[in-house]
C-alpha cells in the first residue's frame, strides 16, 4: 500500500514501479497520510484522487496521530483481496469441475454385529 505524505510532493516513483512490477492480481490502495496536517499540506485532496485514477488504485487520506481513516483503509483492502479471491475461486476451472462432479450422499453405516442397537 504506497503511502504519499500529503505535506510532502509526490513520489510517483514508488507508485508507478509498483504498478510496473508488481504480480497482476497485486490489490493496491494509495493513500495519503498525515491529512491531520492541513497548514502543511503540498497535494490536495483532488490531486491525490486524480493521481489514484491515473494508476488506476483507490485512494484515501489518513491519519496515524489522529486515527482518521486508518481502520477503513484497511478494511478496503482486505474487502478488494476477498473480492478477487471470490472472483478466482469462482473462475478456476479445476474447482468449478470439482463442484460439478462432487455430489455427498447419506448413506447410514452397516449394522455392527452384537450391537445392541
């Protein structure tokens, strides 16, 4: 998760090498911390927006002093893992053919000798 200090200019680097290199089902949220820090900010709100639209991630603003949009930005991200990982399970052709061919039966057990059942 590519954090940008909202005080700081923008290192798009880091963000564009993760987007370059990462594995293809890499979920990615940018985010844009220390929003507590409003008389110091350098990147505004829409800028940060449009930067997470242009590399095509989420972006949300937080901050850890104040605990502002940390616990959310998080939760987001694990909600795009699950969704992706829905997503897969539900396209792997090996488990969809599993599905298929998988069918569970009820079948009571043999009557044990001397059994006083």
């Amino acid at each position: 998760m590519p954090v940008v200090p909202l005080r700081h200019p923008p290192d798009l680097y880091g963000s564009t090498q993760i987007k370059t290199y990462s594995w293809d089902n890499a979920q990615v949220i940018l985010v844009g911390n220390k929003c507590d820090m409003e008389d110091e900010r350098v990147i505004s709100t829409e800028r940060g927006q449009h930067l997470g639209e242009q590399l095509g991630f989420e972006f949300f603003e937080t901050s850890a002093k104040d605990n502002i949009n940390v616990k959310q930005t998080f939760e987001r991200l694990v909600d795009i893992i699950c969704d992706k990982m829905s997503e897969s399970l539900e396209t792997d052709p090996a488990i969809t053919a599993a599905k298929q061919n998988t069918r569970l039966k009820e079948t009571p057990p043999p009557p044990q000798p001397n059994c006083g059942c």
